[in-house]
C-alpha cells in the first residue's frame, strides 16, 4: 500500500506554491523551539522571501549560497524548504550537519517540531513505531519521498541514495576532506546528478577568509546583497556596521547613519525598510542562470531578535581580544576573518624584553599554566613554559626551562624533571602561593610514553594534548585513548585536541599588540624578560600560508625558523587556561579562584580565611557549555 500511495502522489502535480507561501499558510513554530511561537510569518525575515522563491520546486535555479550572520533565520530557511518539499513535491531530500551528532539534535528537537507542529507533515512522515516504512532519528519516510539526515564527518552518510534535494548547514564547519574521498561537499553534491531540476542549498556563517567554503562558494555567483530604503530620504543602501554611530558608553543611542542623506535612522524604522528592501547583485557580471549567491549580516535581524544595542555593546566587549573579534566579524557581520599570514617582528619582541625575575610572577598574576613539548631521536628533550595569566588575558612569561635526556620512556631523567614541576608552587610580592593550576604534554612524539607518564600525575593538573591544525576550537571535548607500554595495556584516559591554528593565530594577534596613544597596554598583551634571541625566533618560527587541497583553499603553518618549541610551549600552555576556564571566567570566577589561594606570611604558609562563593550561573546542560 505504501507503494501504490507512494506512486500516486508522483502522479499528483506540484500544487503552485513557493517555499514561502506554503510556510505562510502551514508551518507553525513550537514555544519549545521559538521565541516567536505561532503560525509561520515571512514578513518577519522578508529578505528571505527571494531565496525561498529560489528553491521552490517552480524555480529553475538549481544552486543557492547564502553567507549569513547569525538571528537571520538560515536553518529555518532549510527547514521551510524540507517541510514543502515532503507536502507538496515529495522526493528524495538529504539534510547534512557539520556532523552526525549535529544531525541528531536536529532531528530530536527543530525537525521533530517542524513536522508535530505543522498539520500537513504530522500525518504524512511515516511514525516510527510502524513495523513497514518506518522513520528512524536519521531517516524520514513519507509518501513519494524520504529525507536522509547525516553529518559532513560520515563518508557512508553522504554515499547513501540519490537525492532531489541538498542542504548543506553550516558547511564552514565542516572537515575539509573525509576519509580519502575528498570534500564532503562535493561527495554529497554526486548524490544529485540524475536529477535535472535539483536543488542545492550552502549556507553557513563564515570563518577565515583563506579556508572559508562559504566564501569561496559565494565568490563563483553574482553576491547579492540585500539594500533598504532610508526612511528619511528613500536612498536604498546595504547595511554596513560602520555606519553604525553610537555614543560613547551608550549602547542604547546606537543609530544608523544614512549613506544618502547622512540622517540618523533609529532602529524602530527596520521592520518597514526590510519590508520595502530588494535584493541586488553586486557582480553582475558573475551571474549564472541556474546559481544565485547572497551575503546579509546580522545588523538585518528583525526587531525583538538581535538589535544594533547589542551589537554596538558586543563589538566594545570583543574588540581588543582577537578571539572575541574574529568570532564577532564571522558571527555578526557575517564576513570572512582576515588572517594575517606573516610571523610577527622577532626583532620588536626582542627590544621590549623586560626586566623581571624569573618565577616571580607580579600581583596581577592569578593563574599559572605550563605547556610541555617533548623531542625524540639523537637531541632528546623536553621543553616547556610557565605561563602566568591575568584576568584580562594578559600574560606572562615566568620561565622557559629545557629538560635533556631520554623521553622514549616515562623513567627517564628528563620526565623526572618535569614530575618536580608538577608540585611546583610560585609567590607574589603580597604572599598569595599560586600552584601549577593546569600542564598540557604534547602527545605528538613518543605518544604511549607521554600516556603513561600523564596516568600517573593527577588528571586534574596534567592532561596529555594533540595539534590538530584544522580545529576551529583552541581546544575540543576529550577523547578516550588507549595507554599501553611494552605490550601491556592500561586501560584508557582523556586526551584532548588543541586547535594550534586557531592558537597561533590568536597569538600572533597578541604579539603585535602596541601600548596605545596614551601610553597604555591593551588586554591580552604578552610580557616576556629577557631571554636570549632564540626564544623570539622560536615563538614566530612558522607563517600561514595557503593551497589548494580538493578544490578548496586550506591554511596550513609552515616553518621559517627550525626551532619552533618556543612557539608550541606556548600554544599548549594557552590550552591549558582554556581547559581550566580563562576564556569564560569572570570576576566571580576569578576571586574565588584566588579565595582558594594560600597565603604565605611570616609564621609560614597558611590558607586564606576568606571562603569562596559559588558563583551564580544559568542552568546548563554540561561542563562544555560557552566554549
């Protein structure tokens, strides 16, 4: 019968509706998942009427990309595409996520309400508790049709059956190659080429301008951006963030200068200039017949979702920390971060060495960290900083040590010298005893040693950590590895990655950093004592550099300097603060770190009486949460 159903619903014609009449007329939005629950209303996001149209079953375009920021409805562009393609021109559809297990949350929580809260899909998606046809977490049955969701990290997912249409979320996330096969993207495009009339949907926020997918993907179509009128003068304009005028320390009078007429428009005008808004192509000489391109930012978010308040206050807060300002500019303003390839100056950092002792981190020193890399073969040893850190996320440079001797086995006397650290304590000038909070051992040499040698150091203060280049992250969720030393096994332990990319680049960022007119530091700058010429070569030994790796441009860090141990001591030890929490601490999280202290007085050590309070903090659903 599911057959024979099946058969006559691809007798039936494609009822003349576009992608956004039918969510007008019949997709309903949960309280669960929306802040705006009810029936579905486009006028809401009317720049995203035209790209609906592009991917109605009555449009020829075939391919749409469509760089975003974020509160601008691009996954609910997706869903609205899924849910009138299963009503209205059932077909095979594929939905993938940057991986499996984004997939899956998708499926349980925005499609399982997409299809429950809409009429018309609630009785044509096949139940799960049917024995014949049956839908699954990853697999949609309904009549004519089936929707396969998967992640851009499963080859099998992606060579599963031919599909009519494609949507591809997120794709900036996704691994550049999987499993030999070369792009996910393209393997999941081979799916649609026996169709003539399909369609495939990009969208994603972007990242660096030199691996963005998004971005080279918008660079092949016409970019169209999304102009609206000046309701003072009628000069129809793209929205750019620095027309964005404000007073100093009052976010609230954020306006938004006119490019016509030079007027102030008040944020109260947006819901009439987006309804009144069009799309236009900023290359018109790219433009393609069946491929259409767009790029909007977040300063377009309806009224009620993301205002140009909050985003005015969120560029204060991100601008002089150059993890917080890339993620602003790829988030907010939906544009490629700019890296900036060259190594900085050794020669400047040399000149502005400072004098300080060495292991006598100042009074604004309230978190030690230590990043530890280990060499092999004929020269032998381990290498490491102690990194002190300030709330600002300045840092400094307390030591760099080098340990000689035999690292293939975890008894050896380099590693005897590096327990000794483990334990180490460092004073300020006001008492206050500031313990090794956190060392993160490179895994990347001698890997079963440095297992070993991490089981026996307590897990809370020496974690073992791998590079991965391509990591978006500076650091991601452990992993369980196996520990095994002269054919015996020791059961497994947590290791975590370290985006070293994303590390050096931050870092780098840093290093450059400049006192200002007034004569002040900015946050995150780096203070370093005066160590020999080697080390500065050693810590701006590698450049970013560019190829092309399966169609697509991918960053890549190459050595200038041989001795880069300097460089990867530091990365590390920057991992470890991001493990420990520095990236999401705030002056709460700081003072009763430092209420845990020891204070060291005249009649000897002894704690501080102040008790830490715990501080406040949202409900959330694990340790991972803000990362």
């Amino acid at each position: 019968m599911n057959l024979i159903q099946g058969f006559l619903e691809g007798l039936r014609p494609i009822p003349d509706l576009t992608v956004d009449e039918w969510a007008d007329q019949f997709r309903y939005l949960s309280s669960v998942s929306s802040a705006e629950p009810g029936r579905w209303r486009t006028d809401r996001v009317p720049y995203m009427r035209e790209i609906f149209r592009k991917l109605s079953p009555s449009d020829p375009c075939q391919r749409i990309v469509f760089m975003k920021g974020v509160q601008i409805s691009g996954t609910e562009a997706a869903l609205n595409c899924v849910g009138a393609y299963i009503d209205i021109a059932p077909s095979p559809i594929m939905y993938v996520m940057p991986t499996v297990d984004m997939a899956k949350q998708l499926s349980k929580k925005r499609l399982f309400h997409l299809i429950n809260e809409s009429p018309t899909l609630k009785d044509k998606v096949i139940d799960s508790n049917r024995r014949e046809g049956s839908s699954t977490l990853l697999e949609k049955n309904f009549p004519g049709g089936v929707l396969f969701l998967t992640g851009a990290n499963s080859a099998s997912g992606l060579r599963s059956n031919p599909v009519k249409v494609l949507l591809l979320d997120e794709v900036d996330a996704y691994p550049l190659s999987i499993d030999d096969e070369g792009s996910p993207i393209r393997l999941a495009e081979k799916r649609t080429t026996t169709f003539s009339d399909k369609k495939i949907f990009l969208l994603s926020t972007p990242t660096s301008s030199g691996s963005s997918v998004i971005s080279a993907e918008l660079a092949e179509t016409d970019e169209r951006v999304y102009k609206v009128p000046c309701p003072h003068c009628e000069h129809k304009q793209e929205l750019k963030f620095e027309n964005l005028k404000w007073d100093k320390g009052d976010f609230a009078s954020a306006k938004y200068a006119c490019e016509g007429c030079g007027a102030m428009i008040e944020e109260k005008h947006k819901t009439q200039m987006l309804l009144n808004g069009e799309w236009e192509p900023t290359r018109p000489e790219m433009s393609i017949p069946l491929v259409a391109g767009y790029r909007i930012n977040s300063l377009y978010s309806p009224l009620g979702w993301m205002s140009w308040e909050q985003i005015a206050e969120q560029f204060i807060k991100d601008k002089d920390d150059p993890i917080l300002l890339r993620t602003f500019i790829n988030t907010v303003l939906g544009e490629p971060w700019e890296d900036r390839g060259d190594a900085p100056d050794w020669e400047n950092l040399y000149a502005r060495r400072e004098q300080y002792e060495l292991n006598k981190p100042n009074n604004s020193v309230e978190l030690i960290t230590v990043g530890v890399d280990i060499q092999a073969g004929k020269d032998s040893r381990i290498e490491l900083e102690v990194v002190g850190w300030c709330r600002d996320k300045t840092s400094y440079s307390l030591d760099y040590r080098t340990f000689y001797g035999d690292t293939a086995t975890p008894d050896g006397s380099a590693w005897k010298q590096l327990e000794e650290v483990v334990n180490e304590k460092w004073y300020r000038p006001d008492g206050i005893e500031l313990p090794m909070m956190m060392m993160a051992v490179d895994s990347g040499n001698h890997t079963q040693t440095v297992y070993n040698w991490c089981r026996k150091q307590p897990p809370t203060k020496v974690i073992p950590v791998k590079g991965r280049e391509q990591q978006a992250t500076i650091i991601s969720k452990p992993s369980n590895v196996d520990v095994s030393f002269n054919g015996k096994s020791y059961g497994k332990m947590k290791m975590w990655n370290v985006g070293v990319g994303v590390a050096k680049s931050e870092l780098y960022a840093r290093l450059r950093l400049t006192v200002d007119d007034e004569g002040k530091l900015p946050s995150g700058y780096c203070h370093f004592p005066e160590y020999p010429i080697e080390f500065f070569k050693g810590i701006t030994a590698e450049e970013l550099k560019h190829r092309t790796h399966h169609g697509f441009r991918k960053l890549y860090w190459e050595k200038v300097y041989e001795r880069n141990e300097p460089l990867d001591t530091r990365v590390y030890a920057r991992a470890a603060a991001a493990i420990v929490g520095i990236d999401r601490f705030n002056d709460q999280h700081w003072d009763n770190l430092l209420g845990r202290y020891k204070v060291r007085q005249s009649n000897g050590s002894v704690p501080v009486k102040q008790e830490p309070t715990k501080p406040k903090r949202k409900k959330s659903s694990g340790f991972w949460d803000g990362y």
